[in-house]
C-alpha cells in the first residue's frame, strides 16, 4: 500500500476490493441473469440494521491474493561490474467484485501491479467469501483511470451493477465491503462526505466521491455500495498522516469507471481528449503581472506541431480561461475538462493572448498512447522513474519491462538532434530506467541500446523479440550493447527478471 504521510493522498496499494456475488451455489436452480438488487430500506432514513443488506451483497466480495517475483540487490556499473542480484516472491492482495454471471471482477489497477517498477504481478487469485478459490486472467487495464478488468472460470455467478450515472447525495448512507489488512470478508458503513472532489491527482479522474465509511489497506479496488444494493464507488485511497483510516476516504464514481470498463470488455484502450499543448497554472504572482484574476485560467508553455491546439491556433502565452463553456480552475483544470470530451468534438476556447481576449473553436484530438507522448517530450537531462500508477503497456513494451526494468521509445531523429547524435546511430533509447535489472547493471535514462547478444535492434518490437529469444535458450542473462551520450559503444551483461 502506497501510504499518505502529511495529509498527502495513497492509493490503497495492497487492497482492491471485488464485489463478486456468490460462487456456484450447490443449492443454486436458476441461472443468474440480473444483478443483485435490495429494497428492504425504511423510506426515511437507514434501516434499523445493514444485516440484511450485507447478506445480499457480503457473497458477492471477493478477497484478492497476487504473487509476483521480485530482483533485489545487484548493484554496480557497467565498467566495473556488479553483485549478483538476488529473487524472492513479494505477495499482496486487495478486494474486487463481478459483475458478470460468467466471471467478470473489477478492481483497481495498482492492485495488480507490483516490485520496484510496478509490473503486471505473476499470479492473481480470487477468494469468495465461502472460502472458493479461483485463478484469474487480466481482461484488460488502464493506469490512468486506476481500473482493471479480471476474468475468471466460473458461471452462474451472482452480480452486481455499476452505477452509470451519479445517484449519490452529500449525507447518503454507503457501505464498504472489502479486505481491509488481510482480514477477509470485512463491512463497514458510513456517509457520502463529498462528491466530484479534486484531490490534487490530475489527469481525466481526479473527480472521487469522498466518504467517511471506514477504509484501510486493502479494501482498495472493492465496491461502496448505496442502500440499494447498487455499486456507487470503487474504493480507491485515502488521506492520512498515519498511513491508516482516519474517516478521509476516497471512491471512483461508478459512472465514471463504467465507460472504461466497457472499453477493456472489447479490448480497446479507453479514449481520450488532448489538445497538444503543455499548461501551467496561473499562479498570483503571474496574475498580478499580466491584470488578471488569481487562481483562473492556465498558461500555454508549448504547442505541439500539428496537434489539435497547433490546427486552431493556439499560440503559446495564451492564456485559457474557458473551455468547452467551462472555466478553468484550480478545481476544475484544463486536463480534466478535455481529457473527458470525446475526441472530434469541436468546442470553443475563451483564451487572452497579450492581454486581448479571443474566442476559437478547436477540434479536440485523440490522447496519444504514452510512448508516443514520451517521444514527443524526451528530455535526456530529466529526472524520470516510473509513476505510481503505470500506464497501461502494451505486450513488447510489458516483454520489455519485465526482462530489463525499463521502458524504451525509439530512436527518433528529433531525439538525436536534441542529444547531438550523429543520424547513423541505430538503436533504441532508455526513456524510463526504473530500479530494475538493467538500472542494477547501470544502465541509466537516455542510454541507446543497438544489440542483444550481437544482435542489433533498431525498434522497441525487436528489442522485444530479442530478449523472448534469449529466454526462450533458456539463458538467464544478456549481453546489451549500450551507447551514453557522447561515448562509444560499450557491452553490458544484464541479468534479465520475470
């Protein structure tokens, strides 16, 4: 679990909370076909008790195990070599619910992720609460959302229903169900603190439902539950000084994950808005400078060539303060406001360029996938490391990650120009270097690898398949051939992970 010290927000790291309703029932006569609903609540208020809600629903949790195999130690340089790194087996676990008859379990994604470098765990195994034991598939995952949908081999399976739209008010009853600290089947109950609150995460979901019912460790990835029976939130973190429950609680609204989850049903990657544009707030000392009322607007620091903002004309400078009839605030930022338009739309833009006010249309982009975005900001002198919740790789970057500990993007010749590199090097460039086997044997951000074991490669796909090669001999270690900045070509051995 990603603690929160200083009042600071955690993802519920070792907990993900699966509503999964009941197993194969040996007394079951039907096939289950809709999910679970309750209407034993008093028309006023809470009912005397939450027993016979929990009872529809407790069935229904699942506990989450996952195992993964972890490298530590191995330090060193690739001039003066390194200690051998050594294995053990990192375990934890987290809650998730069904959502289908035939095995569907949602949870969150930090759930399934672990080591250093937040790679997809080895094994995910599913708990009902009558004790059922089940391996799991990833369907499919999408960091920036935090969600992840699992499959397992069951059916007749009782399940739940997921909010599409917002039903929740400020001072409704919810309760938790979930894994809190290895406990097992756990409930807690509570209100609905807040709604659509901005925690400081940015990015397309920084909206959560806040609430008071007891969350720990653990129960992330579960289900919060209106007294209905329906799935209002997926518990997510928390904010605390002590890393612990202190009534501070944060959900995914429910309508908000239903749109990426029907996504990684068909195994599309969730889509998103962008404009092309680097932004930063409008802080009191530059509102001061230019007549401009603080804590409104953000300032365009780059515009991307070709990209939806480029098209429309935004320059940079610009300052915009409404988009989409939306104003941009520290509340309610430019990044969340586009990321959640659909890609296409046109929408208009109030923005102040040197001080005059302007009104444009732009046609909002596609989000590119994060290698791409990593290629068009490569920055060789940056401080970069893996972000807490990993973007969602695709198989030659996760084959990449899981051998060597790294994410590489290819060689661009925008990249070389911005290093000094003649255009005739070939290879790809360490993007992320992350404290995995490669960075062990010293390998750091914007190294260029041209070879695995005199084998050269010129892509990230066959880096790829050069590392599946070397395992597939059976060896446990590779011979990069590795280029810094400036430097001739060098040959450092890797003991390679997964």
């Amino acid at each position: 679990m990603r603690y929160a010290y200083s009042f600071t927000a955690a993802l519920l790291l070792t907990g993900s909370a699966f509503a999964l309703i009941n197993g194969n029932s040996a007394t079951a006569q039907a096939v289950n076909t809709s999910p679970v609903t309750y209407s034993g609540i008093a028309p006023n208020g809470a009912p005397d008790s939450f027993a016979d809600l929990t009872e529809q629903l407790q069935p229904s949790v699942v506990n989450i195990k996952t195992k993964k195999e972890v490298t530590i130690g191995g330090r060193g340089n690739p001039l003066f070599g390194r200690s051998a790194p050594q294995t053990r087996e990192q375990e934890s676990g987290g809650s998730g619910f069904v959502i289908s008859s035939d095995g569907l379990i949602v949870t969150n994604n930090h759930v399934i992720v672990g080591g250093r470098n937040n790679e997809v765990v080895d094994q995910i195994t599913v708990i009902f609460a009558d004790g059922k034991e089940y391996d799991a598939e990833i369907i499919g995952r999408d960091a920036q959302s935090d969600l992840a949908l699992l499959k397992i081999d069951a059916t007749n399976l009782r399940f739940v229903e997921l909010a599409d739209k917002p039903i929740s008010r400020v001072g409704d009853w919810v309760i938790a169900i979930g894994n809190p600290l290895g406990l097992g089947s756990t409930v807690t109950a509570g209100i609905v603190s807040a709604l659509q609150r901005n925690i400081g995460a940015g990015g397309a979901y920084d909206r959560f439902i806040q609430t008071d019912t007891a969350i720990n460790r653990g129960n992330s990835g579960g289900p919060l539950f209106n007294l209905e029976g329906k799935v209002i939130g997926i518990n997510n973190r928390l904010i605390s000084p002590v890393a612990a429950n202190i009534g501070i609680n944060f959900a995914i609204p429910s309508e908000e994950a239903v749109p990426v989850i029907d996504a990684l049903k068909k195994g599309q990657r969730p889509e998103r808005g962008y404009l092309g544009v680097s932004i930063s707030p409008v802080d009191e000392a530059t509102a001061e400078a230019i007549g401009l009322e603080k804590n409104r607007g953000e300032i365009v620091q780059v515009v991307r060539d070709g990209d939806a903002a480029d098209k429309a004309g935004i320059k940079t400078g610009d300052i915009i303060t409404t988009i989409n009839g939306l104003e941009v605030r520290p509340d309610q930022t430019l990044s969340y406001i586009v990321a959640n338009i659909k890609p296409g739309t046109k929408i208009p833009v109030e923005l102040l360029r040197k001080g005059q006010a302007q009104s444009i249309t732009v046609t909002v982009g596609k989000r590119p996938t994060e290698e791409e975005l990593a290629q068009s900001n490569f920055n060789p002198d940056e401080e970069k490391d893996f972000e807490e919740k990993p973007e969602s790789d695709g198989d030659n970057a996760q084959t990449i990650r899981d051998a060597l500990g790294i994410r590489v993007i290819p060689f661009s010749d925008d990249i070389k120009r911005v290093m000094g590199v003649d255009e005739e090097v070939r290879g790809v460039i360490i993007d992320i270097a992350g404290r995995g086997p490669a960075a062990q044997a010293g390998l750091r951000r914007a190294d260029i690898i041209s070879s695995v074991n005199y084998k050269a490669v010129s892509t990230p796909e066959e880096l790829a398949a050069q590392l599946s090669e070397v395992k597939k001999l059976g060896r446990k270690n590779a011979l990069l051939g590795v280029r810094r900045r400036g430097g001739e070509l060098r040959y450092v051995t890797v003991r390679l992970g997964g």
